[in-house]
C-alpha cells in the first residue's frame, strides 16, 4: 500500500500530543494589536485544545501523527 499524504495545511496547524489530543494556537495575534490589552495579548500566547467534536477530522487529516 502507499503511503497517505498528510494535509499540509493541517499539520502546519495542529499538533498532536503524547494522550493523543490536538493542540492549536489562538486566533486573534496577527493584526490590529494596538487596541488589545497586553494581558490579552500574553494570555493568546499559550496554545489551545482544540473542541472534541473537531478531533476526528483533524486525526485523518494527520494520518501518522
């Protein structure tokens, strides 16, 4: 069998942790900074889980992680 490409967007996304869950990042970091407070900014730099419903999805858009 050949083997499965993985989503390259995906995995540039996601991480998956040693019990198998999925880390992401926070969203809102890119642009328009100026206007939010510096412990929102420092708070959206710790990574996220991402919501059971997702998990699936993304787990086949990584086949070997």
């Amino acid at each position: 069998m050949p083997k499965i490409k993985s989503n390259r967007g995906a995995a540039k996304r996601f991480r998956i942790t040693a019990s198998g869950r999925v880390k992401r990042a926070q969203s809102h970091r890119r642009h328009i900074l100026t206007k939010k407070s510096t412990k929102r900014k420092r708070q959206l730099r710790a990574p996220a889980e991402v919501h059971q419903a997702d998990v699936a999805l993304i787990k086949r858009m990584l086949p070997y992680n």
